[in-house]
C-alpha cells in the first residue's frame, strides 16, 4: 500500500479539482482498494488511485485539452529491470486493452452475421443434410428406368431386377453414412468469417 492521504490532498497532487475528484469516485475510476474508508472521511492510496484514473481516462478527453495538466504519474519511479506488465497502471492497461479487443471481435462478428457472412452451423448442417436428402431420393427415384432397362436387355423379369438394385443401394446408402458420421468433425457454433483472435483493437 502506498501513500494514504486525503481527497482533498490527492486532488493536488493531481493537479485537480476537490470537485473532479469526487467526480472521478462517482464514475468508478477510483474504487476498491485505491479507497481507503468511506464517506465524506474517505482517503486515497495516492499510487494506486493515480493508477486507476490513469487507466480509466478517455483518450479523446486526454487529447482534448481538457484534463492535460492532470498529474497521474506514480510518486516512485518503476525499478529497472521491472517487467511491463508489474506495475498496477500496466496491469489495468492490460486488462481494459483486452476487453477492448473482445469487445472489437463481438463487433466484428455481429457485423458479419447481420451482413450474412456468418451462418449457424446446426442451419448449415440443416439445409445441407436436406439438400443430401433430395439427391438420395431422385437417384433411388430412378431405380425403375435402369431396372427396365436392364431386363429389356438381358430378358430377365424388370421385378427382380429392381429388387436387386435397391438391396445394394440401402448397403451403399448405409456404409456411406457410417462413413460420414466417422469422418465428421465438431464444428464451431458459427462458421463463415476469419476472425483473427490476435487482431489488434
């Protein structure tokens, strides 16, 4: 824990407004452990507090004019040597960068669904088992013209013929579908748009 000291001392050293800081615990961007106590007595960890708001800014309004005097800075510097990531600014940075990208990647994929390039996958597999369906069915639909063709030629009953054939269709159909039911793979609820999950925001 760092230094504690009061809203109003903490506004100071911010180089901010009483005002702006309430402002800021109102919105969330000082909470949790950065608040030490509650209520109008409430104090504030000055590094972790800077930290947060630090985090929480938003970019247009730290670009604007407005707010660029504020001092967010810790009061002691990262030792050399220190991994990125150990600070508690890089932490939050990390984490608000990450909700960021998932956020964009949500977009994304509602884009592309509202748009068509998505599909359901139990949809897709719908429509293709039918699809499947109706060419299974006008093939057997044609058993009788080849069964009649076969006994014209070889003089053998057209009834016996097609009874051969359908026999060895249903084996075919069969072992076909085993085969496709050993070959299919679990698929994602959504197919149809690459999204690259490293992209940045």
């Amino acid at each position: 824990m760092g230094e504690i000291v009061s809203k109003g001392r903490f506004a100071e050293l911010c180089n901010v407004s009483p005002g702006r800081v309430s402002q800021w615990i109102s919105e969330g961007k000082l909470s949790g452990a950065a608040i030490v106590g509650s209520g109008r007595s409430a104090q504030i960890d000055v590094d972790l507090g800077k930290a947060q708001v630090k985090a929480s800014r938003d970019v247009d309004q730290a670009h604007s004019g407005n707010g660029l005097a504020t001092n967010l800075e810790a009061e002691a510097p990262r030792a050399p040597g220190l991994p990125l990531a150990n600070t508690v600014t890089d932490q939050i940075a990390e984490q608000r960068l990450e909700l960021l990208k998932r956020q964009n990647r949500e977009k994304e994929t509602d884009e592309a669904a509202r748009l068509g390039r998505l599909v359901e996958v139990d949809d897709a597999r719908r429509h293709a088992g039918q699809e499947v369906a109706r060419a299974l069915n006008r093939f057997e639909g044609t058993l009788p013209e080849f069964a009649n063709a076969i006994a014209a030629k070889f003089k053998v009953p057209a009834r016996d013929v097609l009874h051969e054939l359908k026999a060895r269709w249903r084996t075919v159909r069969a072992a076909g579908a085993v085969e496709a039911r050993e070959r299919a793979e679990p698929m994602p609820e959504r197919v149809g748009f690459d999204l690259d999950p490293d992209r940045e925001c």
